[in-house]
C-alpha cells in the first residue's frame, strides 16, 4: 500500500528544482539528442531529484540510492509502471513486462520457482552448446579477422536463452526471432520519444498507444507487422508442445505449462505460457548479450584486466571443453568484469514511472500524475558513491567492496517487487558465454575509434561497434 505523506514533511518540502518554462524547450532538445548526457548534466546542476515541463506535465529525474530506494522500494506502490510499458502489449502480450496488479502478482508468483537456482543448473548446458556452436563459425579464419562484436553477442544470446527456454536452436524457427524483437524493441523506443506522443500519452481518449499510432504512423505500422510475425512463431512452438508433450526437454517452457500456482493449483493458460515465453526471450537475451559485447569492448581496452580472465577461464576449466554451472562460481573476476560494464554502460538505462499520488522525495513535492524517470544511467556514475566513475575497474565489485556501497547505487536489474525476476538466470548466462568466448578468442579494440550510443528501449552501440580486430588466442583448447 501505498506510504502516506507525512503532513510535516510535506511542509517542509521544496518544489523540485529544473529550468523554467522556456528554458525547458532547450532542455527537451537536449533530451531528444543526447538524452544521457543530459540526465547527467540536469542531476549536476539541480541535484538528484529535478525536473522539466512538457506542456502541462512535469517528468521528474531521479539519481541516487536514496531516492531511487524511495521511488523503487520504500514508496513502491505510489510509482506503478507509466503507460509507456502498454507499447510493449503487441510484442510481449500480458506478460511480467506488461502486467499489472492481480494478474502480475500471480503471474511472478507462478514464474519465481522456474527461475529458483535448483533449476538454473539445468540450463547450463543449452547455454555452452549455443554459445560453443557460434564460435565455431569465427574459427577457420586467418590469425586476425574481424566481426560485428554486438552482433554476434546478440546472435549467441538468443541461442543460448532459446535453447535454454524451448529446447530449440534458433535456427529451427523459419524466422530470425532476434532481429525480429530487437527491431520491435527499437520501434517502441522511437515511438516513446515522439515530443507529440509524449505530451499526449495522458489525455483521455487518447494515451500512449493511440498518440503512437497518430504521430508515428510509419513506425507503428513497421512495429505491428514485427509483433505479428513474433506472435506466428511462438505460438507455433507453444502450441507443438502443448500437442505432443515435451518428451526428454527439460526447459523452461515445460516448467511454465506444467508449474501450477501455489495458492489454487491452476495452471497458466495457453495465451499466458506465450506471453511469458515471448517476455523472457526478449529481455533475457538483450541485456544479456549487450552487457557482455560492452565487457569484450572493455576489456579490449584494458589488456591486463583481459589477460587476468583468460587466466582464470584457463585455471578454472583446465582440459575440460566447456564451462558448467558450477564453475559459474568459481569465476568471480569474469562476474566483476561483467558487473562493471553493466554499471558503465547499463543496458536497461531507465525505469519509468509514475507518480499516483502526490509525494515527497529527497525533501522535494513531487505532484501526482508526475512522469518519474529512476536514471540508472546517472545512479551508477554518481561521484558521491563511485571514485573515478568513468573508469572501468572490475575490482570494485570483489572482496565485499559492494557491500559498503548504498544498496540502491546500482540497479541493472530494477529494484523492488518488480526487480528482474531472471536476474539470476542472466548472470549465469553471461559466465557461461563469457567464459567460452574469452576461453578461444581475444578481441582487440581501436582507441581511435569512438562509439556511438542509441539509448531507445536497451543501451546499444549505434550500428553495433565497429567491426574490431579478433586475434586468435593460441592457447586455446579446441572444441
């Protein structure tokens, strides 16, 4: 329930500060541009809660562990998810994404024990298949060659979570699913930025989906065709387990058609089990494969923190072909090196909500129907928590050095109710594909080169990064 506003408070409480009215159209310029580098330059100037009009509303940034802890945590129930996740609906049905109230509560009361770490282990092995299985493609090259580093993150990612959720290799599917969410995820992200469709998405009879499909015609149509394609082969693939069982497979679509809820026994319907299915493909894969291209990038840039992983993929897998489960574990610099670049370079870089009621935080009056903005972009370079915040230094993340941080500094993965429920499943992934890349290949990045980012619905490179130069690491066990 929501937290009542404490009368005293509220008294004390000061209006968020930002630009005035004119000076906010320059400020929305900004946003459309570079929208990170202004969150950073409006926390700077304004502090960790401030603010911009649009028309008659107020979007409200908000950096710091204190704050986010309130929005994400403390006041929970007063910032439920903004409108903007109804753009997800055509692509990702009523899925944890997209739900709300009862019918999410249930749903992440379902789908918690598919992810528990008993069943994790399972998993393991479809993602060092998937993962051997690609690169495999880059062998037989000259000693030097060079590849799209996002995109065979990506291609790898999808391989691994399809393998690991539906027993497929993605191949089998008559249609790149990848691209097919990854574009969809893209047009909602060039929807969601529309200057019309942002003023227009609380107006009655109106909201996000119809500005959309008024103001951003092209993109609309593009996305509907995406999301209908999506839906033509996940329904397939549900629908030909659900005829002829699932035989050996011991994944995760048998796990959500079987699991029954544990306060009725009732199981998800059809229409549930695809919506889940088409949830979890999207957003395991994405953040997954982007954190981990922006490791290799990293680490292409730090030579002894590159030679420090392979060291210890080399020292953990000895003679053996392929990383487990367990030796996910015993891999604490990889996490860290993956942890970093997740802090630098987040690929969910917001969390957008919305204020029902009105609040205080950080001492400031936060009016209802506010459009909350929780910066995980911003909260993970914030100076007061992170010496030298730009820097990419794994060791922040060893030795406990987490856990004298505040709590809410770092936040990849969401926080509260409503925090990644596959956030295990994620990390699990990224040491198993991390370790298999890292065990047969180095990647060696051009300093002169400077990438781009596009902050839409993930945080990607734009165009991917320039294909960068692969040397072949001689020491490597062949599979």
């Amino acid at each position: 329930m929501k937290t009542p506003v404490d009368p005293a408070a509220r008294g004390r409480a000061t209006a968020i500060p930002g630009p005035g009215a004119r000076e906010s159209l320059t400020w929305l310029k900004y946003l459309g541009s570079d929208i990170l580098r202004t969150m950073d330059s409006l926390a700077e100037k304004y502090g960790n809660v401030s603010r911009i009009r649009i028309g008659w509303q107020s979007v409200v940034f908000v950096r710091g562990s204190d704050a986010v802890r309130h929005v994400l945590v403390a006041n929970q129930d007063n910032y439920p998810k903004s409108n903007q996740f109804d753009l997800f609906r055509p692509i990702l049905g009523n899925g944890l994404v997209t739900s709300r109230g009862d019918t999410w509560r249930r749903s992440r009361r379902m789908v918690n024990p598919v992810f528990a770490k008993r069943n994790l282990g399972v998993y393991a092995d479809h993602m060092a298949a998937a993962a051997a299985d690609t690169v495999d493609t880059w062998d037989g090259a000259p000693n030097a060659r060079e590849i799209d580093l996002d995109g065979e993150m990506l291609r790898i990612g999808l391989d691994t979570v399809f393998r690991a959720l539906v027993s497929h290799d993605v191949a089998d599917t008559g249609d790149d699913v990848g691209s097919l969410i990854g574009e969809a995820l893209h047009e909602i992200g060039q929807m969601s930025r529309s200057p019309a469709a942002m003023l227009l998405q609380d107006v009655k009879r109106v909201g996000i989906v119809r500005a959309a499909r008024i103001f951003t015609p092209t993109h609309w149509r593009r996305y509907a065709g995406l999301a209908g394609r999506t839906d033509a082969v996940m329904e397939s693939l549900v629908d030909d387990r659900l005829a002829h069982g699932h035989g050996d497979r011991n994944d995760l679509l048998a796990l959500l058609i079987d699991s029954p809820d544990p306060t009725n026994g009732e199981k998800l319907t059809r229409t549930k089990v695809v919506d889940e299915i088409k949830t979890f493909i999207a957003a395991g894969h994405e953040t997954t494969a982007h954190g981990l291209a922006w490791m290799f990038y990293l680490l292409g840039h730090h030579p002894t923190a590159r030679e420090r992983l392979e060291d210890e993929v080399d020292a953990v897998l000895g003679d053996r072909r392929l990383p487990t489960a367990a030796d996910a574990e015993q891999m604490p610099w990889l996490n860290a090196c993956f942890l970093e670049a997740m802090r630098l370079y987040p690929p969910v870089w917001h969390i957008p909500r919305l204020a029902a009621a009105d609040d205080v935080i950080n001492g400031h009056q936060v009016p209802a129907g506010s459009r909350i903005m929780v910066s995980g972009w911003s909260t993970h370079r914030d100076p007061s928590v992170y010496e030298r915040p730009t820097s990419f230094e794994p060791e922040r993340w060893l030795d406990g050095a987490a856990a004298d941080r505040p709590k809410f500094s770092y936040l990849p993965f969401g926080g509260g109710r409503r925090a990644c429920v596959g956030q295990g499943f994620a990390m699990l992934n990224a040491a198993i594909l991390g370790a298999v890349v890292a065990r047969r290949y180095r990647f060696e990045s051009d300093p002169s080169v400077r990438i781009h980012l596009e902050s839409t619905i993930t945080l990607r490179p734009v165009g991917g990064f320039p294909p960068p130069r692969t040397a072949a690491d001689t020491s490597w066990v062949p599979l």
